[in-house]
C-alpha cells in the first residue's frame, strides 16, 4: 500500500504519457490527470500531440509534475499508460530504465522488456463489466494510476464530480465507481515500483492554463472586447474562448469570411476606438500582410497574434515550428516598420499579450504577437496574475487645441501623433493609406514628403527598441563563454539546458529578448562582449533569428535548428553546448561546426 | 436641415471633367444633409479606385485603405461604435471584382450601413481594362479581342446574398440618385446603391446617351419592392430597357440587433477603459 512515505516531496519530478486512439478519450484522460496533480501541489508542463485527423489516428498527452518549478516537457518518459499497440510501440523506446508501463491487456498483450516494469489491466473489461460503459476504461485508468503512484484520490474524485456534474448524477456516480475499480484492482497487486507522490509542495492556489487561454484572459485584463477572426488550428481555441467570455463583458466575437477580413474588421474597430485583435496561424498570416502595412502607414493599433504551425502552405497543421518570424518582420510590401515580439511561456502569455496592446496603443501601429503550437497548446501551473504589474495604457488624444486646425499625422518629437476618434467634432481626418502629409490628406506625388512619413514611422523605434532592451532576460551567467540566444517558446527548455550545464561546470548564459523587432540592440551587443561562441536554437530550418542578427552582428553564429515538427528537449541543447565547448577548448574556429544543414 | 456645403471637403475632387463620380458625392453630400447628419458622425469607407477617392473630398471622418478591402473595414468601425453612420464607397472592381468575397459576406451579414458602389463597367484607376460588370465583348486595353466572359449582376448578387435594400442609380439623374441613398441610409440593414457612374475617359460604350436612351425608374411601373422574385427578374433586365430605382426592400434583424453587445447600450469605442476584474473567469481554471 503507497502512503504518504515519500518524505520530500520536492524530489518529484515524473513524466506520465498517455497514448491510444484519437478520439477515444486519450486527450481528456491526460488533462484530468494533469489537473489532479496540479490541485496536488505540483508544478505541470503538458505537451500533446494529436493527429490532423479529428477521429482515429494517434493521439498522445504528455505531462510531467513536479515539486519543483518546470521549464520542459522533460525527457525520458517514467509512466506509460498505453491503451493500444500503436501507442505501446510508438512510446515504449521513450520510457527510462526501471520506468513503468501500463496498459490495457484487453487490448493487447506486450512483450515485456527487462529493463521495465509492467503492469497489465483490463482496463476494458473491468469499464465494461463492472460499470457497463467502455468508455470509462480511462477512469478506470486514473484510478490505477492513482492508487499505484499515491496521487491523491480525493482530488480524483472532486475533479470528476466537477467535469461530470452537468451531466447528472449517475454519471458522476459511475465515473467515481470507475476510479474506484481501478483503485481496488491495483491494490491487489504486487506493487513493484518506486514511484510515489502524495501531496505536492505548492500551497497556494494556481491557475492551470495553455498558452492560448492565458492570452485570453490577458487580452480581457488589457481591455480588449473586439475580436475578429477565421477559424484555423492552432488558435482557433483563442476565438472560441473568447465567443464565450466577451459577450459578459459587452463585448463580441465576429467570425469574418477570411483572415484579410479580420484584419480588416479590426483595424476598423479600432479606428473607431475600440481595442480590438485578431489571431492565426501561418496561412492566415500570409493573407493578412497588405491589411498589415495599412495599419503600419495609416498608424492604427491594432494586435495580430500569430500561433505557428509548420509550414509552407498548409504544413502539418498541429505541429509547431517557429517558421514565421521573417513574415512577421518583414512581410509586406514597402518599409514597413511593426512591431514583433514573441511569447516564452504559459504565463509569459498572459503578460506579453498586455503589453502587446499598450504598445500598439501607444505607438499607433499592428503589433505581431507570435506564439506556436508547443506554447498555445500546453497547460502549465501558472500564479494567479498579478494585474498591478502591468498598466493599461490608453492612445493619444487631441487635447481641444490640437482640435483646432487638427492634424492626424502630425509630426512630435516621440513620432506619435494624436489620434482623434469618429464622433468628435473638429477631429475629422482621413485614415489614409496612401503616402499623405500631417493632415492625413494624400501626397502621392510630393518625394520629399514620403521621406519625412517615412521617418516619421520609423521614428518610433526609437522609444520600442528601448523597451526591447528593457524586455529581454538573460539566464545563467550574464558573461558567459558560451552564450545562448533563443527567442519564443524555446525560454524554458533553454533554461533548463543552461541550468545542466551549469551544474557541469560549463561558463554559460541565454539571453532571451520578447520584443524581436525592433532588436534589443544595446542588450545584445553587451551580452556577446566576451563570448567564445554563442548557439542560437531555433524550431525551424534556415535559422531565421540568427539571420536577423547576423545583419546585425559580425558574429558567427552556431546554429541549431529543429525541424521535424517538434519543440526541442533540453538535453539536444545541452549536447550542443557540450560539443560546442569542446570546440572552444581545443581551440579550433566557431565556423567548423557552424549549422549543420 | 443641414446644408449641403457643410459636407463639402477641403479639397477639391480631381476626378475628370464629366466623371460621374461628382454627381455621386453631390448626391451623398444632399441625402446627409437632408438627414441632418452632423459631418462628425459620419464615417466614409473606402477601397482603391477613382471612386475610392471619395472620402477624400467630403467632410467626414474617411477610411481609405485597400483595394477590395472597404466593407470588412466599414464593419469593424461599425461595430467598434454603432453610433456612426458608416458609409462604404468604391468602384465595381473595387466591390465586385477583388472584394466580392467581402460583398457576399456583408450583405449576408446584414450590418447596418449603406454600400455605394460607383460603377462604370470598367477599371477606371488602372487606365481602363475590363471589369467584372463589362458587358461581353467589349474592347478594353486588358481585353483587345473584346471580353470573354459575361458581366455580373450586382443587383441579382446582393438579392441572393441577403443584402436587405437593392437600389440602382444613374450619375444622369441626381436627384432620383439622392433619393437612392437617402433610402439607403435610412434603412436598418445593408444597403446596396449600384450606380451607373459613367467613366468618360476608360468606356466609350457605356456612356451617358447609352444610358439615356435605356433607364427607366422602377417606381414608375408600380413595381412591388416586396416581391423577390420580381426583383431578380427585374435584376436581369438588361439591353433595351434597363430598371433603376429600389428592387428590393426588407426588414430583417440587424447583425447590431442579433449581437447583445451591440443591442444595448453605449458603444464599445465610448465605454471608459478600465481594469476587468478577471476573477469569475478564472474560476474555470483552478
Ligand atoms: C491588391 C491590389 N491590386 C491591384 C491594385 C491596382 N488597382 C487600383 S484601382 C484598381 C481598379 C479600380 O477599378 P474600380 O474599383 O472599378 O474603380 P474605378 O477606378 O473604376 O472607379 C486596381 C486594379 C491595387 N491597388 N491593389
Ligand atoms: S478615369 Fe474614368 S472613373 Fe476615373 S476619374 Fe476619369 S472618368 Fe472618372
Ligand atoms: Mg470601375
């Protein structure tokens, strides 16, 4: 029988993979345990991946728990619930030595490794015979899981009378008895493992979200209730979320015909004075880039959020990549100066996607936001956020003397004009897309004009790129020799790598910049002072920030790309290190193991 | 009422002397005036063409930003304060040709607001190639061997796509033009005014004389704007009589009506930005 024996609870820090039939409840049977041990006390970091295909195909859940805080989805995998063959023989060569395997022996029958050990269940036959419904074979599941590895069952039981409640209740009570089953099932048997977590660390109350939902709730603290948008995975979830809360908050959701309209039904409503966005995904992205420099010369705030998938074209839909950040710099035609920053984590989200507002709202113009698949689409344990760290900032209006003989597009000392909102009298102007004067009225014809616009729409990088410096973190040693620079999502996992290597003994930093274009220059300039390499990680093919900055920076970077679809663990980085270390130490030249392409 | 010349822009339009575009911006200026329309209120949208210049020459607020582009624009400023009589102008390329996506969507979407579309069966901008409304086989600069493809009905598109007023006008007739639009702002729902916008310069076909020899005014026929079958019939009636005037004309519930947000109250761009307070819906996620 597991009890409460394992003394410090810190110490937990397990990765459980669920894998079998899409469709068949292997995501939901993920995200429950995931939100059990998060109301344990443990610290989560989830990933999935789920096939294109809505039923059948594969589909796994991954999370990891412990009492420590996570940076990673981890590596090795300790507990596999297998439900299927497919899954048992996709998984099975990621479980750790001593890891344990479970699965449905109703299912299939595995032929056990030596290193492992295994537990067979028929899960099936004890949903179907003892509750009559198969498909609580996966409560049936939580409930091994749970009196195996000593996670509490109460918690178990809250949650289910929770998701099941609306449902009535003999369907809360056949989905406790299915945990139970489980429970007792287990309980006869030899328990021949170490793992065991009772009640994790954390105290407090916090909140269990993915990426996309904390920008959710980050663009309702900042006041958005506009939002524009054409369904497409990886963010369709943002429009939905927000179909169901804007309303409560006067707001609303419109569902437009294609993306080059939501961009379109943005910019309009925020040029009428209402805080609005619109999210996509690469494809969306593309189509959205004329409406984008619109907004760039017309100077309109307006907030694009860009959840990447892989591309070109359609890509692999619900896979992640960080494959957009030249479209998001420099797509579109003409000089066209936008703000790009990226979100690094769950709660990073949350806070980036404020700021990402106040920023549009205060510069007057399309900040892109780029999340991806891997972040949008995890859960991690978050705290609850602290609104006071982030103020709302409101777009310069015309004072009543600025009303009079009014100018739109005035030329100030910040680059920013006043921006009057239809419905004020005197503050009539034209929103104007072609090249125009301080009045708004157009000088297609005037060369000297277009240079002093252009000037002027640049002009306020000054006051971004600031913020960039002000923005960017840098983990590990601050001067380092082996530098990391990473940007978006890969923050965590760099960290981690930075952390291990550290532990060996290696000189390294990351730095890690949210805003991306304009570059945190100063930041980056003090930051390679010093360095004998710096690797740049990257989840895409060519290297698209470290081509950045090589514009930038006589530097020769060390590249390291992933592109297979998935987001990197921190031992690949790690080795990178190591290898790259190694390098320096013997003295040979960076260029010698520059990408590997 | 209000007076025409307190719509009138500062600059002055550079249209071509005999555009039809002028009679459709006096027209517009007479119908706001009529209304009593306070210029502040007033909120021009518009893609890229001659016709697109618009919002130019007219005191408003103006919104010229793509080609194609204007009624996703005009639907967000809407959206963004209901409290503004929103305005979309443009040309049939503009309208028909690249943004008819957004033409189809918006009449089904049924927001309120009045669509002018200047048409003169030919791209007027670009120096004259053929449009999605020139006739079959006619010569233009893109079309040297004469059109292949047949014209589109603007009139029988917006009937079938749910746009709720279906007005024609003529540049030759202003006043009857005016009452067009007068109309249009008036209704509650999606207006559609398709207006024979003669281009002097680009359609030596299409011309004011072709025109006269062939409209006539629907209203004169007691034509039932009740009847949508009539209205579709009357939409392709073309050659040797041509209708303007309303074909069609419905009430149905507002995009503004069905969206709670919009129902009541004050318009989302006028509410005071404040802090929401996150805690009920954070509920879901603990
Ligand atoms: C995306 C894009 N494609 C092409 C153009 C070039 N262009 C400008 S106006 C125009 C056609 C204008 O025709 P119409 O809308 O009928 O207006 P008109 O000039 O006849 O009033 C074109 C093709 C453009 N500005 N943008
Ligand atoms: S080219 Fe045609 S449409 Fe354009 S201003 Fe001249 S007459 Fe009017
Ligand atoms: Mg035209």
């Amino acid at each position: 029988m597991p009890s409460n024996s394992n003394s410090n609870h810190r110490d937990v820090d397990y990765v459980f993979r669920v894998g079998g039939e899409g469709g068949e409840g292997v995501i939901s049977t993920g995200e429950m345990l995931t939100q059990t041990l998060a109301r344990a006390g443990y610290d989560i970091y989830t990933f999935r991946t789920y096939p294109a295909e809505i039923k059948g195909g594969h589909a796994n859940y991954q999370v990891r728990a412990s009492g420590k805080v996570l940076l990673s989805y981890g590596a090795a995998v300790d507990v596999l619930l297998a439900f299927n063959q497919e899954a048992y023989d996709k998984h099975i060569g990621d479980v750790r030595a001593g890891g344990v395997v479970l699965y449905d022996s109703d299912s299939f029958t595995a032929a056990a490794r030596e290193s492992l050990i295994y537990y067979p269940v028929p899960l099936t036959s004890l949903a179907t015979e003892k509750i009559g419904v198969k498909l609580t074979k996966n409560i049936v599941a939580l409930g091994v899981l749970g009196q195996l590895f000593d996670i509490p069952l109460p918690t178990f039981e809250h949650l289910l009378k929770e998701r099941f409640g609306r449902k009535g209740e003999t369907v809360v009570q056949k989905n406790l008895q299915a945990l139970h089953v489980g429970a007792e099932y287990i309980a006869h048997q030899r328990k021949q493992d170490a793992i065991l977590l009772g009640p994790g660390p954390r105290q407090t109350k916090s909140l269990i979200l993915s990426g996309n939902e904390s920008l959710c709730l980050g663009a309702i603290a900042v006041g958005c209730r506009v939002y524009a948008g054409y369904p497409i995975t990886p963010a369709s979830d943002i429009m939905e979320f927000l179909a169901k809360e804007l309303p409560k908050l006067g707001g609303f959701v419109v569902q437009t015909e294609d993306e080059i309209a939501a961009i379109g039904a943005v910019l309009g409503a925020s040029f009428a004075g209402a805080k609005a966005m619109t999210a996509t995904s690469g494809p969306g992205f593309s189509l959205m880039t004329e409406m984008m420099g619109l907004g760039v010369v017309a100077e309109i705030p307006a907030v694009i959020v860009n959840v990447q998938r892989v591309g070109p074209s359609t890509g692999m839909p619900t896979k992640t990549e960080q494959g957009d950040l030249y479209l998001a710099c420099y797509g579109g035609h003409g000089n066209c100066p936008r703000i790009v920053m990226a979100l690094t984590s769950v709660e990073d989200c949350f806070y980036g996607i404020m700021r990402a507002f106040n920023m549009a709202e205060q510069f007057q113009l399309p900040v892109v936001v780029l999340s991806d698949a891997s972040l949008g689409h995890r859960k991690a344990t978050v705290p609850v956020p602290d609104l006071s760290r982030v103020p709302v900032i409101e777009r310069r209006k015309p004072s009543l003397e600025e009303l009079v003989n009014y100018k739109r597009y005035q030329y100030t000392p910040e680059h920013v004009s006043p921006m009057s909102v239809p419905g004020v009298s005197g503050g009539g102007y034209i929103a104007e897309g072609l090249e125009h004067d301080e009045t708004g009225y157009p000088a297609a014809s005037n060369h000297e004009n277009h240079l002093r616009a252009t000037n002027k729409r640049y002009g306020k990088f000054h006051a971004v790129e600031q913020m960039a410096n002000e923005l960017t973190r840098i983990y590990g040693e601050p001067h380092p020799e082996i530098g990391i620079i990473g940007w978006g999502s890969t923050e965590g996992v760099i960290r981690e790598a930075v952390q291990l290597a550290q532990e060996k003994g290696y000189s390294v930093g990351a730095l890690h910049p949210k805003i991306l274009y304009p570059q945190p220059l100063a930041k980056l300039t003090e930051f390679l002072q010093g360095t004998k390499a710096v690797i740049i990680p990257e989840v895409n093919y060519s290297g698209q920030f470290a081509t950045l900055l090589r514009k930038r920076f006589a530097y020769d970077f060390v590249q390291l790309n992933k592109c297979i679809g998935l987001p990197f663990t921190p031992k690949e980085i790690l080795d990178k290190i190591e290898e790259v270390a190694a390098h320096v130490h013997s003295g040979r030249r960076s260029s010698a193991y520059a990408a590997k392409l | 009422m209000a007076q025409v010349k307190e719509y009138i822009g500062k600059v002055k339009p550079d249209w071509c002397p005999g555009c039809g575009d002028f009679a459709v911006l006096n027209a517009l200026q007479r119908a706001l005036a009529d209304l009593d329309i306070a210029p502040h209120n007033v909120q021009v949208v518009s893609g890229i063409g001659c016709s697109s210049n618009l919002p130019g020459f007219i005191n408003a607020y103006g919104f010229h930003g793509l080609h194609g582009r204007s009624l996703p624009v005009a639907t967000g400023a809407r959206l963004g304060n209901h409290d503004l009589t929103v305005i979309a102008t443009g040309g049939d390329g503009d309208g028909y040709g690249i943004g008819v996506g957004h033409f189809v969507h918006t009449c089904r979407r049924n927001v309120n607001m009045t669509y002018i579309v200047m048409d003169n069966q030919v791209y007027g901008l670009t120096t004259g190639q053929a449009s999605p409304t020139t006739e079959k086989d006619i010569v233009t600069k893109s079309t040297p061997e004469g059109t292949i493809e047949i014209a589109l009905s603007p009139i029988a598109l917006a009937l079938t796509c749910g746009a709720t007023y279906v007005a024609r006008g003529f540049s030759g007739d202003n006043l009857h033009l005016a009452q067009m639009i007068k109309g249009a702002i008036e209704h509650k729902g999606f207006a559609l005014v398709d207006v024979f916008s003669p281009c002097v310069t680009y359609n030596k076909h299409n011309t004011y004389p072709w025109f006269r020899e062939r409209v006539y005014k629907l209203e004169d026929e007691k034509h039932d704007t009740a009847d949508f079958r009539l209205a579709m019939e009357k939409a392709f009636e073309w050659g040797a009589r041509i209708p303007l005037g309303l074909f069609y004309k419905v009430e149905r519930p507002t995009y503004e009506d069905e969206e709670p947000a919009l129902r009541s109250g004050t318009p989302l761009a006028k509410q005071p930005l404040q802090r929401t307070d996150l805690a009920a819906i954070m509920e879901d996620f603990i």
